[in-house]
C-alpha cells in the first residue's frame, strides 16, 4: 500500500462519514426537534382540546338517555303501523279489518274494488283499499266508529254515500280505508305496474 492510495481511501472515507452525520443531524433528527418544539409552543392549545373533549365526553350520557327516550316514543307511535312485509300484505290486513269490523255492526262487505300503496311523506307509505257495500246509516256510524278503535293507524280516505229508493232507508257505501305502512312497501315494485 503506498501513501498516496491510502489518504485518498482515507479522505473518501471521511467524506462519506460526515454526509452521513449531515444527513443524520439535519434531515432525520430534525423533525424530532421541530416537534419537541411545536408541542411546547402547542400545550395551551391542547388543554384547550383536552378541555373541550372532556366537555363532550360528559355529555355522552345524557344523549344517549335522550336516544332512548326518542327510539321508545318511536316504537309507541309506530305500533299502530300495519304489520305487514309487502304492499299486498298490508291491503290484506286492511281487508280482514273491514270484513271483521262490518260483521260485527251487520254489514256484509264482499270484493275489492281497489287497492294501492303510495308514499306518505319521507318515512312512510300508504296503503288503501276500496269497498262498495249497502247499510243504514246508523250501522254507518256504528262501523266508522269501531274502525278508529282499532289499534292500527286506519283513516278513511275517501267515502261517497248513495241514498236508495227501498223503504228500509238503505244508503249505498263506497268507502277507501287507509293504513299506514313502512317505507319499504311504498318503495317496492308492484307485479305489472306502469313503469
């Protein structure tokens, strides 16, 4: 090995060592510094939102107390939803309803004359169905009555009255009976309805 060739390995050595400690001081270890310092120049600002997550973190119980007061009012208020999974459920349900309520006040409601699920604001849905039948107009009253007691959101949403001719004072009923449904049956698509 002569002189000349090792000072230049030395010197290259060298070099390369002190870029590395550079390197190491000014680009790696630096960041640590910057945050040492941006964290004591920060600790007021983090009380402040140590604070105030402490603040929130109180309320945590009393919203969630306030959740489930408003899901059980809820519950008590949808109870009266018809207990239905499809749009042709629902109108069953409300068939069986007029044909239960009627038999007891003496009218016989035969057939279906119409029936359809619509939307009913942005959570619900309404399904109808439409009947004809012939009574007397104290039997009339006596059935209205007893549909608003069932336990169902049921409203009539349409009723004509006929008066007849027959010495007995008949009237002729077309009646449309309306429930309150999810919004999934409004939503769903009907066997061979208009697209």
């Amino acid at each position: 090995m002569t002189t000349g060739t090792f000072n230049k390995k030395t010197a290259l050595q060298l070099a390369v060592g002190v870029g590395v400690i550079l390197l190491l001081k000014f680009v790696v270890l630096a960041d640590r510094r910057s945050e040492v310092v941006s964290a004591a120049v920060n600790v007021p600002a983090a009380e402040a939102r140590l604070k105030r997550m402490r603040e929130i973190a109180a309320t945590v119980p009393a919203r969630e107390e306030q959740l489930k007061q408003a899901m059980a009012e809820l519950e008590s208020r949808e109870k009266g939803l018809l207990k239905a999974d499809t749009g042709a459920q629902a109108e069953a349900v409300l068939q069986e309803r007029l044909h239960k309520v009627g038999l007891v006040n003496g009218i016989d409601i035969r057939g279906l004359e119409d029936q359809k699920v619509k939307p009913l604001g942005n959570d619900y849905g309404q399904a109808s169905v439409s009947v004809r039948f012939t009574c007397n107009i104290e039997q009339l009253v006596n059935f209205l009555a007893a549909l608003a007691n069932e336990p169902e959101l049921l409203a009539t949403d349409e009723i004509d009255i006929t008066g007849t001719t027959d010495a007995k004072k008949a009237i002729q009923v077309r009646l449309t009976l309306a429930g309150v449904v999810t919004k999934k049956i409004a939503q769903e698509k009907r066997p061979g309805a208009a697209l």
